[in-house]
C-alpha cells in the first residue's frame, strides 16, 4: 500500500533531505517518526531532494507500507486511518521539533492519502516550483523573515534580470548551473523563470521538470550578478551555451530558497509519466 | 543632541527590552553598540518596553548624545553623521547577532535621525500598534513563519471575537488586563482593536495611547477563549467591569507579538504630548 505524503519544513535545523548518518536530515526525522508510529522500517522516496538550509512548503513524498501495519494503527474509529496517521505524525514529530517557540514543528506532515494507483512522488512529477527572497535595501530588511531571506546591500535592478533570464527558458543542456554527476543528464526544461518586485522584497519564481543539484541557486547567483551590474544582461545566455562548470560559477546562500509545488498529472496519466521519466533521467540529484 | 532611532527585531534571543544584568536585552545590545562607535556610555528611552520574545517591525528610541561624540564620527565626508552612524552601528549589530543566517541581523537600525525639539521617544507618543498573529488549522501552520505565529487546533470564530472586543474600545480602567505596578495608573485609551481572517492566518491589530505591562496578551488571550467557545462573547467586557487581577486572567504567548509603530504629533506638539504624558502615566511598565 502507498501512501502519498504532503511535507512543509524550516530547513535551518536539517542537514538537508537525504538521510545521512549521524546527522539530522529531513528524510531520517520523517523516517523516524514513521517507524515509531506505524512500528514498521519504511523507505522514503521525494520529489524534491533540498540541500542544507533549504525550505519546503509543497513537498511531497511516498512511502510503501503493509496493509497490516497501516490498518493496526490505534486511534478513533470515527477517523479515517490517514487522518490517524497524520494525528499521529503530528505528536511524534513535535517532540523531535528543534529550537522555535513551543508548541511549534520544524517539520510538519499537512496531508497523508492513499496514492493512486502508479503514483511515484519523484518520476510520476510534471514540475518543481521553487522560490527565493532577496530584501536589496535597508528598509526591506525584516528580522522576523531573516530565515529565509538574503540580504543585500545593493538595490537590484529587476528588469535587467527579466531580460537576462529570458533565453534560458526552454530545454536546454544546464551543465553550466549543475554540479553533474556520473551517467546522469544535465538536459531540463526551464518552464518559468520569474522575478518581480512584491511587498519590498524581490522574488524569484523558478519551475522546471525537474532540476538538478543547485541548478535553482546557481541561476539565481548568476541573475543577482546581472541584478547588481557585475556582469552583462548576454553572461547568463552565455554561461549557458559554453556548457562548462568552472571558476565563474556563482552558486547563492541556500537560505532564501524554498520548495513550494510540486506537480502531477491527472491519476490516469501517472505511471506513463514515471516509466518516461525513469528512461529519460537515471541521475540521482533532485536538486538545490 | 538627541537621536531619535527607528529598530525592528527578532525577539526570539533576546529577555526584552530592558537591560538586565548577565541577559542578552535589547536595550543592552544597543547600548553597548552605540558606546561602541560613539565612544561614549548611552542612556536609551524607548517607546515600548516589550517583553521577552516579543518582537518589532516599527520601533522607536531615543537617546542623548554629546554632539563631539557625534559630530567626531570618522566616515566619508559625502554622507550625513546620522547615516555613518546607522551604517556603523549595523556593523557592530550584526557581529552580535544571534542565531540565522550569515549576514542577516536579529537587531536591527532602520533610521538614524535628528530629533525634532520636544522629542520624547517614550512620552510624547501617540499610541502604539502591536499585531498577533495564530494560525487555527494545520493548512495554516507554515513551519517558515513558526518563529511569530501562535499555532492552535481549534478553528476560531472570528465574528464572535469582534463582537466581544467592542466594549474594551474607548477609555478604560484595564486593571483586569494589566500587571499592576504601584503608583501607576491602569488607565488607557483603546484606540483599535481589530480582528481579520488573512492569507489564512487571524491576525489581531491592537492600538492604544499606551499599554499597560502584559495588556496586549492578556486582551489575546481572553478573546481567544472567546473565539474558541469556551467563554461566551460578554466575557471580556464583564472582566474589564470587574476589575480584578484574579485567576481566571489569561496572557497568551509572546512570541506572536510584534510592535508594528508608534504613532508622533506633528513637531510643533512634541513637547506638549510629552509634558501631558507625564502628568498622567508615573508608571514605569511600557507594555508587552
């Protein structure tokens, strides 16, 4: 039996998603947890695998579990068992919760449901949406969103990254923006790559099929160089089709990033879409 | 000479405003900033004496200083001394920031300026305005935001709320929504206090001439009962006639809390809002 999992996460106290021994990492509290309350080893599969520091608030994951171990949870008869389960979660996870005020979680489990027959949180994915937050004057500067804010001290000019991300947009070989790893492709398609101005801060919308590692901060990095007047409105075209990774490249704190949708197609279309994936993508970096 | 400073700050590393011997307060961290780049030991007035975990977006201090100390500021010679001080006291706040991210700060100087003659951060105020923010169901909790949100599992009945919160408005004895403080009055003008449903979260605006100590949390928490259905919507207002500071007060946290502004005559009132302040209000307890 599979269930889907809908996640939200505070990445300051993660040492990122994938478990990683003797470190806590998103994908070991969450395993944790669900071992306690389903008294049963799970392994945990992700649509968006975060860095260090690195926030989700549309995270999704799956989770194969025996009938037996998810029918035997205790609770209410009057609830549905992935009602029970989330309840459970919820406890479980509160109490492994770091820094924050009481009664608060740096993890936070929104929805458990049945996963529709061929569901796979990563291969069955359409899209990633991510964000990230960057205050460029003194009186943007808010402490209470400094977790997931970058600060800087040069006003940005907003049009000029707008132009600059333009021709990035589409299919296209990203080695330049990808830490490449051994047998995997760096061929994505950029969906949307939008900068606006919104409540004094400057957001950065990326969506992609999928990216690979520290694709999102390395184009922010490359746009905020734009953005400041270091380099030319052509550079990140540029960058982009010398298909090199070397010393120019500019990666961005981790911090102001945050993983906020993930999409799927219509259940009928699931599985297709995970067997196509699967041939197209053998790399192991969902991304950063 | 005196300076008026505009602050914003996380009030999570910090026990308040007030300085207190071997605590990290703001007050302290100022101070200390302030002697640091003008050389000299500083005496700071504030506008609201928050509590431990409270926070400010739009704070207001003042403080006395010789203008040698001032004037003897080094620095470019194309910008104002108000402004090499706000950029040097930036520097040395951002050494003593606690917790996030590198190169953001917990404390922070928006505006150094001049004060106008009669200026008086703390007595010649208009009101202040402090917001609380709860989010009520699991759709809401954003574990990015848990750091000023007050996170409940009821759902709360905002229309009710409003309808308890209309008599507290206007002049008032706040005794029951007070900590009392000898010789001081708990008199106080309830300017606003307004209840909205926003971007999923229901966040409160309070206004008032001054606030008593613990006033802002304990009008929250009552009205909370309210919004609940644990306390019907006459309650608040019976406890506001009563009187009393008994066992049935309830102050709810102080980590959603933030100031948000405080409201000045214009120049030419400064002095006389301030010497009419002080007539009435002897008491040392600016708010919380």
């Amino acid at each position: 039996m599979r269930l889907r999992l809908d996640l939200a996460y505070d990445g300051a106290g993660f040492h990122g998603w994938a478990a990683q021994p003797g470190l806590r990492t998103v994908e070991g509290t969450l395993a944790d947890a669900l071992t306690t309350v389903l008294r049963h080893e799970v392994q945990l599969t992700v649509a968006g695998r975060t860095d260090a520091g690195v926030h989700a608030r549309g995270q999704v994951a799956h989770v194969d579990v025996p009938a037996a171990a998810f029918a035997g949870l205790p609770g209410r008869s009057d609830r549905a068992p992935t009602e029970a389960l989330r309840t459970r979660l919820a406890g479980v996870l509160l109490r492994a919760s770091v820094g924050g005020p009481r009664g608060t979680s740096d993890l936070l489990v929104r929805a458990v449901s049945e996963a529709p027959d061929g569901f796979d949180a990563r291969f069955s994915a359409l899209a990633r949406t991510y964000s990230y937050l960057v205050a460029d004057s003194v009186t943007a500067y808010d402490p209470l969103q400094r977790g997931n804010v970058l600060w800087l001290p040069e006003r940005l000019d907003v049009p000029a990254m707008q132009r600059a991300a333009l021709p990035l947009l589409g299919e296209h070989d990203f080695l330049a923006y990808c830490k490449p790893r051994k047998g995997a492709t760096t061929v994505r398609e950029l969906q949307l790559l939008d900068i606006t101005r919104k409540a004094g801060l400057v957001e950065f919308t990326v969506r992609a099929d999928a990216f690979c590692h520290s694709m999102v901060r390395t184009l922010v990095g490359s746009l905020l160089r734009v953005g400041t007047g270091k380099r030319s409105e052509q550079w990140p075209a540029e960058r982009l089709a010398a298909r090199t990774r070397d010393g120019e490249v500019v990666v961005a704190p981790a911090h102001p990033l945050t993983l906020e949708r993930v999409d799927y197609p219509q259940d009928t279309e699931l599985a297709a879409r995970a067997r196509r994936t699967r041939a197209i993508r053998t790399c192991d970096c969902e991304p950063g």
